[in-house]
C-alpha cells in the first residue's frame, strides 16, 4: 500500500507548492491551455520536467501526457467527440461553442444555478442536444427548501484552477453537459486521468463548497476516502461570512490504496474508513462527506452504515452509469430505499467531465430519524 505523502507534493517536481500555486493562479500566472496545449499546461503548471512519461492511470487505463496531447490534437476525428448519439446509436449534431459556455455558465460563482439552468433551456432550440441537456438537468435539479436556509450569495471572485480547466476541457471537447444517454457512455477522454491525477476525481463548485459550509454548521467535515485532498483543501480556503463563524474544519480520511500524482494536503489520515469512523464514534458530531465513493465491495453503504452523525454529503454519479456509489442505482435511490428516517434535502449538477453526469447530494437525519437495524443490501 502507497504511503499517503506528510505535504502537498506533485511527483517529479521540485518546485511544486498548493498555495503557491493558487497564489499564481490569482494573479493569472497560470492560466488554462487555450493554445490547446494541455501537455505543456500540465508540464508548466506543476512544474513537471520536459520529458515526463509518468503514467496516469484511471479506470483501467494508462496514458502518458504527450499521448493525451495527441488526442487532444486530433480533436472530433474518430469520434472522439461522439458524446450525444440518437436512439439509433447515430452521432448528433455536436453542441455550439455558445451552448457550452451556457452549460459552464452554471456552476459559475457569480451565476445564479436556478436562473441559469432556465436560460438553458429557453434559449435551447427545439430538438437540440442543448435542450435534452437543460431538460435533463432540470429534472434532476433539486434546490434546498426555504426551511433549510441554506442560501448561496453569488461571490465576485472564487480561486478554483480545476473549474478553469473544467471549462476550457468542456469547449475543447465539445461537451455541454450530460442527457439522458450519457448513462451509457463507459469511456470518456485521454485528458481525464491525467485531471484526475492532478485534481481529483470530480470538480467542486464554488456553490458546492459553500453549501457543504453551510451545512456543516461549525462541525467538523470528514472528507472520507480524500483521494489527493483538493475538496480538503478547497474547503479549507472557504472564507467565513461573519465574524461570528469560522473557516470549515475538516479532517481528510484516506487508506491509500490509489495512487495520486498531486497531493494538496500533508495532514491526510491514512486508514480504512469504516474503521476510522468506528474508532472515532462514527463521526457522530461531525458531517460525513463521500467525494467520488468506489463502486465495489460495499464500500459506500458500509460507510454510511459507520457514520453515527446526521448530516451526509456525496459528489458523485447522478445517473445509472455505475460510475460512483452503487452499480445500478443513484445513491438517491439506494438511501430512499435502505435507510429508512433519512431525508435527500438537495440535489444539485456539478461540473461533470465530458461524458459524466454528477451532482451533489445532501441527507438529513429526520428528527428522531432511526436507522438502527436497517442492513443495507450488497449493490
């Protein structure tokens, strides 16, 4: 098993530092690669030597930067932007440059999602990928009620250099954001493992994190199974709205088993979850979150099966992809059936890579809520 590195760290760089980083990318040192050069923003960026062939694995797939490069240069040939097909299995006619800024638009910081996701769909033509994309969406959209007064201000200026990457990916890619047939799409882009290995798995939104804030109410957030950190370390640079409250606390639980290029933060607990959580009375003051959960051996219901608190968040597949959480069902559907005095109190899209269709989910507890007894089935 990998040692999870004591520090932010990228392999084979020497210069690499995550405030560093941020700090340049405030200033607009870095910025995405929009000569298309992904390779060299990657080799820039992190500081990466000019003959790296570091293999970047995801999914059972491993691809070198200049091989990802080389996809990237060869742009829709070969369908590699085939993301949208009709029921005959036909490609459609791909998105415009004007529809996906429209679907990136949404998770913007000083965008309103509710409005956003309207102007989707109203400027959407009959027919067209973008409005089965803002229909979609919609459907799924499931905003906080005015009783759980979670409200999301919309913030000039939010520091977050995997959306910018997020969204040039999305132009470059012609991706506008995920449909109905996006559950059938099991292989995605060469760019992908290489954004997971140095970003993570799934990218926050400013409105994500600032939910996730809120929420937690003071307590304490375990982001368990952390991967590389960067919701960690995202979370942690969330600027309190009064004096009266604090900068969100949270402790980064990972057991690592999978290998990360970058890591984002030193503090990273290496252990198995459940056991951490157990050792640690389930977690029963603090807010659970599951970022991306595996799919296989269990491993989300016996964590939320661990977790002794009354709040749970996840970032993952919203569809029936089996991407994340469970192999046939959305964790939507699994927790509605399985564990009984829990209450889905939002559901909201994130950005989702070309190919994938995420969201952030957010449980209660209901008052005198009992899951005691409840065994969840093998998914």
């Amino acid at each position: 098993m990998p040692t999870i590195p004591n520090k932010p760290q990228t392999e084979d760089s020497t210069t690499f530092s995550a405030d560093a980083y941020f700090e340049a990318w405030s200033k607009e040192e870095y910025t995405p690669p929009y000569d298309n050069d992904f390779r060299k923003f990657i080799l820039k960026t992190f500081g990466l030597p000019f003959r790296d062939d570091y293999g970047y694995m995801a999914q059972n797939a491993e691809v070198t930067l200049l091989q990802a490069q080389t996809y990237v240069e060869w742009g829709a040939q070969g369908n590699l932007h085939a993301w949208y097909r009709d029921d005959e299995g036909v490609v459609r006619e791909p998105p415009t440059a004007t529809d996906v800024a429209a679907y990136t638009d949404i998770f913007r910081p000083t965008t309103s999602t509710t409005k956003a996701l309207t102007a989707l769909g109203s400027n959407a033509k009959k027919e067209s990928v973008r409005a089965d994309i803002a229909k979609h969406l919609q459907s799924h959209y499931h905003p906080p009620s005015s009783s759980t007064k979670l409200v999301v201000n919309k913030a000039k200026q939010h520091i977050n250099p995997y959306f910018d990457l997020w969204a040039w990916s999305c132009q470059n890619l012609e991706w506008a954001g995920p449909e109905p047939g996006t559950a059938k799409i099991k292989i995605s882009h060469a760019m992908l493992p290489v954004m997971y290995h140095h970003f993570g798995c799934i990218c926050p939104s400013y409105e994500s994190l600032e939910i996730i804030r809120q929420v937690a109410k003071g307590r304490t957030v375990l982001d368990i199974g952390s991967g590389n950190g960067y919701w960690t370390y995202m979370l942690r640079r969330m600027e309190p709205v009064s004096k009266r409250e604090r900068k969100v606390e949270v402790v980064a639980v990972d057991s690592g088993m999978s290998e990360w290029r970058t890591v984002w933060v030193g503090d990273t607990v290496q252990a198995d979850g459940v056991e951490w959580l157990v050792a640690h009375e389930g977690g029963r003051e603090a807010v659970l979150l599951l970022v991306y959960p595996m799919v296989g051996g269990e491993f989300t219901s016996k964590m939320i099966e661990a977790y002794q608190g009354t709040t749970i968040v996840c970032a993952g597949t919203q569809n029936t992809s089996g991407f994340t959480g469970f192999a046939k069902e959305t964790i939507a559907e699994w927790m509605a059936r399985e564990m009984l005095g829990w209450e889905r109190i939002l559901q909201i899209p994130l950005p989702s890579f070309a190919g994938k269709d995420e969201a952030l989910f957010v449980f209660q507890k209901e008052a005198g809520g009992d899951t005691d007894g409840v065994t969840p089935s093998a998914s």
